[in-house]
C-alpha cells in the first residue's frame, strides 16, 4: 500500500478510526528536508503494509489539523495507536529512528 494523502477531510477516518497504527508525515512541498525524508518513509510504508497505515499530510493544505497537533517545524513525524498521538519527532530522521517510534 502506498502512503496515504490525508487532508482535512479524512484525517479522522484514515487516522483517527484507524483499527492499525498510523505513522503520519507532517510535510510541505518547498520543504528540503521533507523530500529527504520521503524515501525513508515510503520504505517503512511497504515494509510494514497490512500492520502499519502510513499517511502524508501536506501543512499549507491542512493548517487547521497541523495547528491542533502543535506543528511548528516540518518535517514531523507522529504516530498513532487507538486515535491518540503516542510518539513524535521531529527534522529529518534515519529510517531506523523512525522505525524505533514504532516499537
């Protein structure tokens, strides 16, 4: 399963009512360290398809969601258990760091 695009619409029901944990890509298209980060991400998103969901959510097309969730510098990572954020970082991370916000 590829990454997810969440937006304002379904961030409830993709994320939130999700049954699986969700690890969502707060990001932005003029963001560098964004890009950079984006294989590592799709790599887990494969890697972990079917016991993991993983999402992009793009700040200037959702300021609402990333003002509720405190997102004050991009590219952050969050994940999800159970409809609450249960991990965070923050900046450009290596695979296995945000493979550890999984364990």
């Amino acid at each position: 399963m590829a990454e997810i695009i969440l937006t304002e619409q379904n961030f409830e029901q993709e994320v939130l009512k999700s049954e699986i944990p969700v690890l969502v890509d707060f990001w932005a298209e003029w963001c560098a360290p964004c890009r950079m980060l984006a294989p590592a991400i799709a790599a887990i998103a494969a890697e972990r398809e079917g016991s993991l969901k993983v999402g992009k959510l793009n700040v200037d097309q959702a300021p609402m969601l990333a003002a509720q969730y405190g997102i004050v510098s991009i590219p952050t990572v969050m994940v999800f258990k159970g409809g609450e954020a249960v991990q965070k970082t923050i900046g450009l991370q290596p695979k296995e760091q945000l493979e550890q916000l999984l364990d």
